[in-house]
C-alpha cells in the first residue's frame, strides 16, 4: 500500500485558523481589559451601527442562534449596556444600547482598530485590499455572500 503524503502544515486551512486565533485572542485581550466578551462586543456594535435591531436580527446578523444572542442580551442588559423594548415575546422586541452602552462602544471600536493594526499593518495598503478581495472572492465560494457592513461592498 502506497502511503499518501499530506501535513497538516500543507493545509491553507490550518494557516488561516492559527491566524484566526490569534488576531481573535488579541482582540479578547483587549476587550476583556473593559469588562466584555467578543460575543458581547459583537452586539454592541452592531447595535452602534444600527446593522439590527431586534434579537432575530442580531442573531441573522452575526450568524449565531436567537437563544445565545438572547443569552448575552441579558448579560448586557444586567450590565447596564442595553436595554430591551418588549415586543410580543421576548425575541420580537428590540434591543438598543443604554447611555453606558453608547459611551462604551466607540472606546471598544478603538480596541478593534488598534488589533487590525497590530496585526495587519505588516501589510500595505495595497496588499490589504488584495487580502480582503481574496477573502471575499472564499466566501462567496463557500456560499456566504453578505454580511453587512462594507465588508462585501
């Protein structure tokens, strides 16, 4: 039998997950230093840019099920940070930020910001856009084709 020769090194996958990691575990850094969790800043910002609006919308727009969203809504509501206008149900109404929120979201915009920075600005400006187009052009493959904000603009 002829053993077929494959590293897991040679799987641009794996090179793009152990960067993934670490761009994300930086981030985590930062924002724990504030009291907040990815998931948490997910919410707030997508909140902040008025991408969604309600628990369905969040969870659409951040790609991740109503129940956790609804989970880390009550975390921030405890918080503080938002506040929920009933709807019908629990996950019909709306979400917005409170006046903490609304303070805290551009500080934590900065932290985000400063972590793409340290992470790629090893690259021009040309190479960036060339990054993001590759990126773009996968997802798109993968079947994933908007994603809000500017990103697939």
């Amino acid at each position: 039998m002829i053993k077929h020769k494959h590293s897991l090194q040679d799987d641009i996958g794996y090179w793009i997950n152990r960067l993934r990691m670490k761009v994300h575990s930086g981030f985590e850094e930062k924002l724990l230093s504030k009291g907040i969790s990815v998931p948490q800043w997910c919410i707030l910002i997508s909140l902040y840019n008025n991408d969604a609006a309600s628990i369905i919308e969040l969870a659409q727009f951040i790609e991740v099920d109503k129940g956790s969203i609804s989970r880390m809504v009550d975390k921030l509501e405890a918080a503080g940070l938002v506040r929920r206008q009933e709807g019908k149900d629990r996950r019909s109404g709306t979400v917005c930020l409170a006046k903490k929120g609304a303070e805290l979201t551009p500080e934590l915009a900065k932290l985000a910001e400063l972590n793409e920075k340290e992470f790629f600005d090893c690259l021009s400006p040309s190479e960036q856009l060339q990054l993001k187009s590759i990126l773009k052009k996968l997802l798109r493959h993968a079947g994933i084709t908007s994603l809000g904000g500017s990103f697939f603009k």
